[in-house]
C-alpha cells in the first residue's frame, strides 16, 4: 500500500448487523424432514464448529442499509461527503437496480463517482475493500464499503449448506488519511481461478439440488489448503516495514478469517503454520456470512475485548469461484459502532408456530 497509492485508506467507521432469528444446530434437526441427516446436533458442532447461525426475517437490503446508516453515522459523515458505494453480496435477488444504487438512494447520496454491486462470494470483503482503495485515489474522499448476505431463504434442505450458512451484513467507512496519519490497510491481494472442480465448489443455484445452495466440502478444502499456504508465504516473504527484524507474518496479532467452517479452517491454519492462539472467530453464534462474515467477526472481536488496542488484523478470505485474499489491516477499536444488534430470538419448530397463533 505504501509503494503504489499515494492516498492512504483509514477505516473510520465499522458497523456491523447480524439476523434477528437464533437457529440452534437443534433446530435444523427438529425443523427439517426426519430423512434430511443422520448427524446429531454435537456431530454438527463437531463437523463445523458451529452451534447457532442467525437468520433475518427483513430483506437483505434492509440489514444492509441498516449497517451502512450505521456505519455513516459513526463516521459522522454526511451523505454527500461520499464519493463512492460498493456492496458485495452473493446472495442478492435484485439485478436492477444495483443493491448499492438502493442503498445510496435511501441514504440520500445523491450522486457518486461510483455506485456498484461487486460478486466474489466469501472473498468478497478484500475484492471490496481493494476497489474502495482504488477509488479513495480518484475521488479523495470517503467511500462506503457495505457487505451483505441473506442465506436463509437459498440454502434449501441440502445438508452441508443448511449447516453453515446464515444471515448478517456490515459496513466500512474508509476515507483518506491524512498525511501524518499511517494507512490502516498495510496489504492487499487478491486471487481468482484454479481446477474446475474448485471453482465449481459452491454452486447456486444449482439445478441438482432444488436450485439451493450446495457445498462440496472435499473441493472446498482443497482451494482454502492452496490458497492459505500462498497467502502465509507471501507474508512470511515481506518484511515488516516498521521493523525489518521480522516478517508481517510474525507482526500479526489477531488472525480473523473467513468464517466458512471454524472445524476447517482452524486445521488447514495449523497446517500451514499460523498460531492456534492468534485466531478469532465467531462462527459459532452466527454461522459463515459469505462476503460479510470478517467485518462482522472485526466487529465483534472488539464487542468481547479481544481486540482493546490497535491492532495488525490478518484476514484471508476464500470462496465459490475458487477466489481469494487477504488484508493486512490496521483495526483501532475506537472505529467500531458497538451499539447491540437486535437480541436474536429463538427459531420455533411448525407445530409451534402453529400453537402460538391460534393462542393469539
């Protein structure tokens, strides 16, 4: 980043929203045909490393713009200090206009350098945040990054999706630093192509399967082993331009990745040699959020403390379309809107859903 923009990215605002629905691994059970998986709930825990996923019943546009109102008024920017909107989804149901186009409308940003929906599944976030840097340099002023998915209503009866995937959206303000000022973001890179059978991975909507969400897990674990290993070297490779004693590898203090499966990801990470004690994730209460899943742990690894200071955040993110990368990031807790998110209410089962409206 030092070497190739001559205007530093600096996060000032991140929000974050999460669904308001709490499905427990025993609710996929209890709600689902008797025939849908021979897994309990703990082989579920055990498998994914995941215990609730939260679901919405709103719009994903909605919990999208609710993190994006959010994030501006952290910043405290006003809508016409924008210079451009970014929203990266892979689960939009809208073509036209734009996702980011509605957002920016209802915000009241009336006209921007840019305003796009960007695709790159759970890559998603570093695809974003490289075209928000790329744009900071034209338009020197903020830019709004907006990550949102809504999986509940794609993800069909097909096992390995139903267990993962759930619903949540966050926001990024990033703006111009000034000139004594380091940039947050220290690296970015990303990736995209490899085998067919791992670009093919993740599929929707799949004909095959309902036209629902499905998961290849053996083909999964194979791109995030490639590209992991790539992304640990190239870090290890860099020296650390504040100390040249080490690498950027051993200058990382928190590791949030992609939440896809903390089961794994913590495996394939100790592999490839990353510090058990240095990752973070949330996976467990929220389930894997695609392109909105390391904004949303970024939020809360600060919500529980694990992160009180400034910190050098290492995010390597891989998803459908075998694409990937990474951020080195500079995260200051203070950037964070930790207002609590609507509290999560329990999924009910048919039967008492049913009940409860007939008692009404």
């Amino acid at each position: 980043m030092r070497r190739h923009f001559s205007i530093r990215p600096r996060f000032e605002a991140l929000a974050s929203v999460k669904g308001e629905i709490a499905c427990t691994n025993l609710d996929l059970l209890r709600n689902a045909a008797y025939t849908w998986s021979p897994m309990s709930a703990e082989d579920i825990l055990a498998k994914t490393g995941i215990e609730t996923r939260c679901y919405t019943a709103r719009s994903l546009d909605e919990v999208s713009l609710e993190a994006a109102r959010r994030a501006l008024a952290h910043a405290e920017r006003t809508p016409d200090e924008i210079g451009a909107v970014v929203f990266c989804t892979c689960t939009s149901a809208r073509l036209m206009p734009a996702t980011a186009a509605w957002i920016a409308a209802r915000l009241g940003i009336q006209q921007t350098h840019a305003t796009f929906d960007l695709v790159a599944a759970c890559a998603g976030m570093v695809y974003g945040l490289a075209e928000c840097v790329r744009l900071l340099q034209e338009v020197k002023r903020p830019v709004l990054l907006v990550c949102g998915e809504k999986f509940s209503d794609k993800i069909g009866a097909v096992r390995p999706s139903r267990m993962l995937f759930g619903d949540g959206a966050a926001a990024l303000v990033i703006g111009p630093a000034a000139a004594e000022v380091p940039a947050d973001v220290e690296i970015l890179q990303t990736y995209g192509g490899g085998p067919l059978n791992e670009v093919d991975s993740i599929v929707w909507p799949n004909p095959r399967f309902d036209n629902g969400v499905t998961v290849y897990g053996a083909d999964v674990q194979a791109l995030v082993r490639r590209y992991l290993s790539q992304m640990l070297g190239e870090l290890a490779a860099e020296r650390d331009p504040d100390d040249a004693g080490r690498s950027l590898l051993e200058a990382v203090d928190v590791v949030v990745p992609h939440q896809a499966n903390r089961t794994m990801v913590t495996r394939l990470a100790v592999e490839a040699g990353l510090a058990l004690e240095k990752l973070y994730f949330n996976i467990e209460r929220v389930g894997n959020l695609s392109s909105a899943s390391v904004p949303v742990a970024m939020a809360d690894a600060v919500g529980e403390a694990v992160i009180r200071r400034p910190a050098r955040v290492f995010a390597p993110c891989f998803g459908a379309g075998a694409v990937a990368g990474y951020a080195l990031m500079r995260l200051d807790p203070r950037i964070v809107a930790l207002r609590e998110c609507r509290s999560a209410r329990p999924m009910q089962s048919p039967q008492a859903r049913t009940q409860a409206s007939m008692s009404q």
